[in-house]
C-alpha cells in the first residue's frame, strides 16, 4: 500500500520578538492577563518587507535539509496560508521560484486558517496516494500580524508570525496502523458560523485586506467539541486509543483549548507538545512549527504515533493521525 511519510521537518519564525510587555505599552493589557487567558508570553513579527514566501522558503529549506532532498526533488508545493503575498499568484509560486523547484512541479495555496495545514496533509497524501506526487513540500506560513488591529486587545495579543514545512514522501505500507507516515485524515467546516472568526475585508467584499475579528467566547465553545469529535473520528478510523497515542501535536491557538481537549480525551499532560508561549498563535503554521519542534528537541522518534488536530474560522477544523 502507497503510504506517505513525513521525510524530515523544518520552521522559521522572524528575528523580531514582541513580548506580553511590549504590548502593554501599545493596548490596555498586561502580562498576567495574557498568560492567564491564552498561555502566550510573546510572539514573533515579520520585519518590514518580510513577505509569508519569505518565511516559507526559509523553513522550506530546513526541511529539504532534513530530509537528505534538494528542490529539485520536489514535484508539488503546497502553501497552506490565510495571508498570501498577493491575492494571486500563488505564494508557492513565489516559493518555488525562490527554492529552485523545477518548472512544471505542482505550486498551489490552499485557505483554511487554522486548519490548513490538516487540510493540506489531506490534499498532499491523496496526490502521493495517487501516484500524481512522489515528494510533496507541505508549508503552513502566515504573517497574520498584518491582519491585526492593535487597538483591539481581545485579538491582537493572539497572533504571531512564522512558518512551519514538512516533506511528504511516497513510500509502501502494509496497509497497517504499524505502517510509518499518514494513517488519516479528518476534514470538516460548517460555514454558518464564519461571522464568529473572520477578517472584515476582502478583494470581491471591500477590496482591502481587512482586520481579524473574533467572538472570543464562541468559538472557544465551538473548538472545543468540535476538536474533540474530530480527534475520536480519526482514531477511530485507524483503530487506535488515547492511550496509544505517544504525542499530541495540536494546533496552538489557547492553552485553555489545548487542557480541556485532552483532559476531554483522556491525553496525558506530558503527551502534549506546547509551543504556544513562544509562538502565539501562528494560524496555519503552528502545527509543523509545533512538530519541527517536537522533532529537534528528541520528543519525537521514528515509529511514535502522533496525533495533530486544529480548528479555524470557516468554521474549519479537522485532526490527523501520523505515524513517524
């Protein structure tokens, strides 16, 4: 059975660091108040002229590297991003041009805020499933701090900058849960709820970018049990339990979420991989900034079993099952 395997790892996130203090200088908060509520104690910030292709290609090649592969390897890149260079092309077009992918490779985005990079694990397995991709360069990068407003401290103390990448390679299985790579995917949405987590702008509504606007309490509610029952569908599909679960790599929005999903599940603490603190909340690339590093630290080894979840405005949400 073609199964596809995540071949190495790799992130990026800009020099430029803005702490819980710095922003109380700009916004009525404080430190306290922030690690209470999210667990974030700072973010990172795309410096000026920073484009998301930009940080991509940097974690692009870091995993290239990782992976003993060179562009010219590389048959498909995928961008998973809320926040693209230009409403087209392409930011991995863009990343393509600046890696040395080779012309007549697949570069395409794919929009599912939070949830694009389990969106795009899904779209990147099934083309290596399908015999249509052989190495698949799978990028989660947003500079979503572009999209705040700084003057509404209910969001802006949420986001940062960064990108995460992974290369998914095809390899055969025995069709088991024991194969190595992706076991499965869980991809859902439910549009009715897209005013609870939106920007107020956009080329065919305003024809500007607009700002992130968010029910806080909401979609909290929302993430919660939809998480959940995304994660218990996925493990349900690949026969497996909570308990044989070696790491929880989630997608890192608020530590609140986080502890009430797994404490839901039945996930013990030490299982879960938290970068939240140092990162923020990094939309679509903080699971693969989350894996990287999971992966670097030495928490996670070949064979371990590993269970990646997120949800986004849409709502879209979703969970994975990865063996390493």
């Amino acid at each position: 059975m073609r199964r596809s395997i995540i071949n190495g790892t790799g992130s990026y996130l800009p020099e430029k660091v803005l702490t819980n203090d710095d922003l109380a200088r700009i916004v009525d908060t404080s430190d306290e108040w922030i690690r209470t509520r999210t667990g974030i104690r700072q973010r990172h910030v795309a410096a000026e002229g920073e484009l998301t292709s930009d940080l991509a290609t940097n974690a692009a090649r870091a995993a290239l590297d990782a992976a003993g592969l060179v562009p010219t390897d590389i048959d498909t890149v995928l961008v998973a991003t809320t926040t693209p260079d230009n409403t087209f092309p392409a930011t991995a077009c863009a990343v393509q041009d600046k890696l040395g992918v080779p012309a007549g490779a697949m570069a395409f985005d794919l929009q599912a805020v939070c949830s694009g990079f389990i969106y795009g694990l899904s779209v990147a397995d099934a083309l290596i499933r399908s015999g249509q991709a052989r190495n698949v360069l799978l990028i989660g990068a947003e500079t979503l701090t572009r999209l705040l407003d700084w003057s509404d401290r209910t969001t802006c103390v949420l986001f940062g900058d960064g990108a995460g990448a992974v290369v998914l390679s095809a390899a055969e299985g025995q069709g088991s849960v024991a194969d190595r790579g992706v076991l499965h995917v869980v991809a859902r949405a439910e549009g009715r709820h897209r005013e609870l987590l939106f920007t107020d702008g956009g080329p065919s509504a305003t024809g500007t970018v607009g700002k992130l606007r968010m029910q806080g309490r909401e979609v909290f509610r929302h993430a919660v049990n939809r998480i959940t029952e995304a994660m218990e569908e996925v493990m349900a599909a690949a026969g497996v339990r909570a308990q044989d679960i070696d790491l929880f790599v989630p997608h890192q929005a608020n530590v609140r979420i986080l502890d009430a999903t797994a404490r839901k599940l039945g996930i013990a603490p030490e299982k879960v991989m938290l970068t939240i603190a140092e990162h923020g909340n990094t939309s679509a690339a903080s699971i693969p900034l989350a894996l990287d590093a999971t992966v670097r630290a030495g928490r996670a080894a070949p064979g371990d079993l590993l269970l990646l979840e997120a949800m986004g405005g849409g709502f879209t949400w979703g969970a994975a099952l990865v063996r390493l």
